[in-house]
C-alpha cells in the first residue's frame, strides 16, 4: 500500500475507538442503555466477572485471557493475511523494474491525459501480473476486535467492580499511561520484527507503517481505561509472536514464489502510445503558397473594383 493510503487511513481507525465508545445512551436518570450496552456490555461484563472469579478476583488477568482468547480466534485470518501480504511483496519484487520506469515517465508527464495513460498502463501492470494493489493488506483483524473494543470499554464504563478493580497497583477504570508507553513499545518492536529478513528497498517502504501502527495503538491505549490499555498491550505480545510465526515461514513462502515466476515470468506491459502524424515540409510549403495565391486574388479583386 501506498504511503499516502496509509495516511488517508489513519484518522479513520483513530475516530473509530471515539464512535464506538460514544455508543451507549443513557436516560435521564443517568441509566445507560441501547443496543452496545445490552448486548455487547453486559454479556462481556458476566464474562470478565466469572472469569474474575475463577482466577481469584482478578480482573486484570481475565482481561489477559479474554485478550489471548480474541487472538487465538483471529490467528487464522492474521496468519493468512501475513501469508498473501508476503506473496504479494515477493511478486512485486520481480516487476520492480517495470514499476520504476513507469513511476519516472509518470513524473515527466506534462498533460493530463499522459498522466492517465500511465496510471492505466500501471494498473494493467498489477493486473497482469496478478498483484494486489493493497500489497495484501486488509484491516478486516482490526476491524473484528472494534466491537469488542466497544464492548469492552462499556463493561469498564458502568460496571462499578470493573472500574473500582486493581492489577499490580494500576485502577483498570482509569487512564494508565503506562499502558500508553508499553503500547508504543510493544508495537514498534512488531513493527521492527516485521522487518527482519526484508532487501533494503522494502524496508524503506515499510517505514511509515512502522510508524503509523504504534501511533495509532498508543492514541487508542490514551484514549481508554487502563484496563483497555493492558488488552492491546497483551494484543501486541501476541502480534509479536505472530510475526515471527510468519518470519520462519518466509524462506519457504520465497521458494514457491522464485518457482511460480520461473514456470510463469513476469508479464510485461506495453505503454499503447498513440502516434502522431509528422509534418512533412512539402505539406508545410504547400500550406504557404496557396496562402500567397489567395491574398494575391483578394488584392487584384480589390483594384479593379477601385477602376
């Protein structure tokens, strides 16, 4: 994905945890109620509460088993997109060559319509080739968890036990900006690891999403409970141990790449130029004298009208 994407992005994913945490209504007499609270507040609320029991009163560690048990079920999907994001960064290795020429007659273009033409023939590149031009990236895991996120921030909001609860001297109600710096930490090192085994060139292009996600998880840890701020914090240790899953697996990944594009070479496209028809001097010297014949006549038809 394109940096500029990625920026486009970001305000999105940092207004959604704002949305979603504004979903609760409550009347007059302070009661909250409506469809977040009923059916994702108080289930999660029972659930924290048993889970708390079983562990011996500590909702700090059944905010972690929830977390582990959210990641394990979302596991599957992250792994996949991992698997396809790292195809699709391999494939786009082979058509480098193409891209680049593409990208620097782009710069050079001067009209609107060459400037078109390129940004087609660019999509036809991908297409041919069977490239995503997201590079493989989704944010359907990111999505997934915002509800539990509402719900999750709900149960804190109204349930007294929640909010009033203690983990190693954190108050789970309240903002912990410990939380907040373990974030940043957490998802900056993922980040890094993401790019362990990359060539250099791909390492550039994934700086700005190294950048971008620990921002975005930090705003969304600020913004909440600590008790949030533990859930994506766990989330980060697990994202972790998910990306050096995918980084084992990245050789193998590699080979079946190298064999597809050797049975199947990367397909070339063809910049569809129109020609211009030249001008030939005779056409041009043509042109110049039947001008002179016409204003000669023009002028000979005005002296014999002054006769």
């Amino acid at each position: 994905m394109k940096k500029t994407k990625l920026y486009k992005l970001m305000p999105v994913f940092l207004l959604l945890p704002l949305l979603l945490s504004g979903c609760v209504q409550r009347t007059k007499s302070g009661k909250p109620y409506g469809f977040v609270y009923d059916h994702l507040a108080i289930p999660t609320q029972h659930a924290l509460e048993w889970l708390a029991n079983v562990l011996g009163g500590s909702y700090g560690w059944s905010i972690i088993l929830i977390t582990f048990i959210v990641r394990l079920v979302l596991m599957p999907i992250m792994l996949k997109q991992s698997h396809n994001a790292t195809i699709q960064q391999e494939k786009m290795a082979s058509i480098r060559p193409q891209m680049m020429d593409i990208q620097e007659r782009q710069k050079r273009a001067t009209t609107q319509e060459e400037k078109m033409a390129i940004s087609q023939e660019m999509m036809a590149l991908y297409k041919e080739n069977n490239i995503s031009m997201t590079g493989g990236i989704g944010c359907l895991p990111l999505l997934i968890q915002m509800p539990i996120f509402a719900a999750l921030y709900a149960a804190i909001q109204y349930s007294p036990e929640l909010s009033s609860s203690v983990f190693y001297g954190i108050n789970l109600g309240q903002r912990s900006l410990f939380f907040v710096i373990l974030t940043v930490v957490i998802y900056a090192l993922q980040g890094w690891l993401t790019t362990l085994g990359m060539p250099e060139e791909q390492k550039k292009q994934m700086q700005s999403m190294m950048l971008i996600n620990p921002v975005m998880m930090a705003f969304m840890a600020y913004v909440s409970p600590a008790a949030l701020g533990l859930y994506f914090f766990v989330g980060g240790i697990i994202a972790c141990i998910q990306t050096l899953i995918i980084n084992a697996m990245r050789p193998k990944i590699r080979q079946k790449v190298a064999a597809e594009l050797k049975a199947n070479p990367p397909k070339k496209v063809v910049a569809k130029v129109t020609p211009t028809k030249p001008v030939s001097s005779a056409s041009n010297n043509q042109k110049t004298a039947d001008m002179h014949a016409n204003n000669r006549k023009r002028n000979a038809g005005k002296q014999q009208r002054r006769k």
